[in-house]
C-alpha cells in the first residue's frame, strides 16, 4: 500500500479515534491498515495475519489502539515513514493492558472481546492495590481494603470465559520484602491471596502473581513465605522482571531457584519487553536508564516447561517517571520509544513469522557502539509503570 493510499484510507475513516482505553471501529479499521501498509513495506504479513505454530500454544493480542500504534499513524500521515517503521517494531507487538483505577472492568470487557474476535490471548496487569509504588513515581491505588476488594470484582467479573493472562500488582510483594513503611503487610498480603482467588474463578485465566527482579531480592528464599501469604498456591505461578532490564537468561535462572524454593510445582512468565541490553549499570538502573533496546518478542513457545512466557508487560516507549527528562510515569515518550527501537537489531518478519509467534520482529542483541550497547547513543529509554 502506498503512503498516498494510506492517507487516502485514514481520511475516509472519518474522525480521530476516541480516548486509549475504547476500541471503536475506527481505531480497529486503523490498526488493519497500519498493519497492511507494514507488511508491505517488510514483505512480511501483519501481525494478526500469522498463525503461531504449535496450535495449543496461545497466540497473544496486539492492542491496534496503542499509543505505539497511534504514534506510527500520526507519523505516517506527517511523512515521517523512516520514524513510522521503526516505531512499528513496538505497536507490532503484544502488550500487556495495564488496569490502575476505576471503570477498569469495561476496559477488560472491551479488550477481551476485541481478542477473542482475533482469536489471541490478551494480557493484562492488575495494578491498584494501596499505597501502590510506596509513594514513588507510580504512586496511587484503591483507597482502602474494601475499595480495592470492589475493584477486583469489577474486573474480574468481565473475563468470563475467555483467555487471559494476568499479572498481579507489580511490585507489592517485594516492596514488602525490602521495606514499605507505608503498606500494612497483613492488610496487602490478604489482598493479594483475595486478588489471585477471583481472577482463579474464571476457568481460562491464567494468574501470575509479582515476584520483583532478580537484581531486587537477590536470595530468592526471602520471597518464599511472603509469596504463599499472597496466594501463590492458588496462581499459576509468579512473573518476573515486569519494567526491568535484567536479561531472559538471569531471569529463567532466578525464576527456577525460586520455583523449586516453592516446592517445584509453580511456573513463571518474563517480561522481556526492553531488557535487549541488559541492566544499566548507573543510579537508578530500573527509572528511564539510557542506551536499553527491545528484547524477545512475546511468545509462549519458550522451549523450557516451567517458563510460560516472554512477555512485553512493561509497554516500551511508556516513561517509568519524571526522572532523566522523562513525563509523568506511565506516559508515552515517542523518543524515548524511538530509541529503544533504534538501538534493537531486528529481522523484519517474513513468511511464517515463527520466532515471534506472529510478531513482526525477530529479536537480536545490539552490538557495542562508542556510547555503550547498541548503535545510536541518543535519548534517553523509558522504563515504568501506568501511574
């Protein structure tokens, strides 16, 4: 497709797209065709149009109305195409949806369907337990216990049975762990094991319950009581690295000590979505660190029985804070996304698509510049929550 047929094709769709969290027609008729006009610029199919290749495995959802992808709509339409592309690489991918206030149970109702049509799992991160972050740059949740216990039912009472994957409250275990003075731990522990339970009671979705980073708690024997108070025995296992940098090998190894410090019956998910240079070695490692890149595309074909998943939980080009120039955490940060991509080597899909699982980007490890990993030394990368 040609940028003047694109143009011509986003102008018959009438006018801009409502707010992120609603999926009208018009976003979802936008996403097929930024969707087409990359598969034409790689020589590869669009992300929905490829099949996973083992069929039990789950092919995850691509969010056609992310800011990612409106990112690359917006540039396509000012003629930055060289920008447009690269930032594909990321609104290509599956990304979790993150849930952090009220009215989250008609954004699950919303994407769940919008999946279940592109027959994909979607993924979503459960993120409003109180006194979230410990009064860091994601600061906020539920109110009170009761007001949190309200917000679950009206999230979980919208997945029915369709597939999802969830990732519960990032961070509220191990915040415990190595202090938060704010948080009561009994109050936050039983609102965890509340959390797990009912998200359990949908048949199909499948619950991870927040174990930090290996970088956090580095004896993983100290995440073993606080996890069984928080539910792990009901969940199906537990998710690391979640806005992290560390790589997927120090992650898997982490993650099998903890399981088998568990008893050896959990598994566990990674999310590996801009961990391709590894930790930074700075201050403030985990806030907007400079000189990171994409890592592993998402795919449940992980070639090890205990990890379920690479995830991309974290949503690359979202800003962990206000720190290192960066807006508030949560908010899209186009050069920060741009450079993440622009430091990622990738191999533009092509015909099956079976590394990414249907992705539109095989991952590959940048070589060293002057400037440190990868080959641009540019801005600077966000790394954060939703605040």
């Amino acid at each position: 497709m040609s940028l003047q047929l694109f143009r011509r094709a986003l102008r018959s769709l009438g006018p801009r797209p409502r707010p992120r969290r609603t999926l009208s027609r018009t976003v979802l008729a936008a996403g097929l065709l930024l969707g087409a006009l990359s598969a034409a610029a790689t020589g590869g199919a669009a992300a929905d149009d490829a099949a996973p290749t083992d069929p039990a495995a789950p092919a995850f959802w691509v969010d056609p109305d992310s800011a990612a992808a409106r990112q690359v709509a917006q540039w396509q339409r000012e003629g930055r195409t060289a920008d447009a592309h690269l930032i594909q690489r990321i609104a290509g991918q599956p990304q979790a949806v993150w849930l952090f206030g009220d009215g989250s149970g008609p954004v699950v109702r919303t994407h769940v369907e919008a999946a279940a049509k592109a027959g994909r799992t979607p993924v979503f991160v459960a993120y409003f337990i109180p006194h979230r972050d410990c009064g860091a740059y994601s600061s906020g949740g539920a109110r009170d216990a009761a007001d949190y216990r309200r917000w679950i039912e009206e999230l979980a009472s919208e997945f029915g049975t369709g597939e999802a994957y969830v990732i519960v409250e990032p961070d509220a275990v191990a915040q415990l762990v190595a202090g938060c003075p704010s948080a009561d731990a009994t109050e936050r522990y039983a609102l965890l094991a509340h959390a797990v339970q009912r998200l359990k009671r949908n048949p199909h979705t499948k619950v991870y319950l927040d174990a930090g980073n290996a970088g956090w708690i580095p004896d993983e024997r100290r995440l073993v009581d606080p996890l069984r108070r928080a539910g792990i025995a009901e969940a199906d296992g537990f998710a690391l690295n979640v806005s992290n940098h560390h790589t997927d090998e120090v992650s898997s190894a982490y993650g099998h000590r903890l399981a088998k410090a568990l008893g050896g019956d959990k598994h566990f998910v990674v999310d590996s979505s801009r961990n391709g240079n590894g930790p930074y070695a700075g201050d403030q490692p985990w806030c907007n660190p400079p000189g990171r890149a994409l890592g592993r595309p998402p795919t449940s074909k992980t070639g090890d029985p205990t990890l379920d998943a690479y995830l991309w939980i974290k949503r690359p080009g979202e800003s962990d804070g206000t720190c290192r120039g960066g807006p508030k955490a949560g908010q899209w940060w186009p050069e920060y996304a741009l450079d993440l991509a622009r430091r990622t080597r990738v191999q533009e899909a092509q015909g099956s698509q079976q590394e990414a699982q249907g992705s539109q980007v095989a991952w590959g490890r940048p070589p060293s510049g002057p400037d440190g990993p990868g080959t641009t030394a540019v801005a600077v990368i966000s790394t954060s929550r939703p605040g």
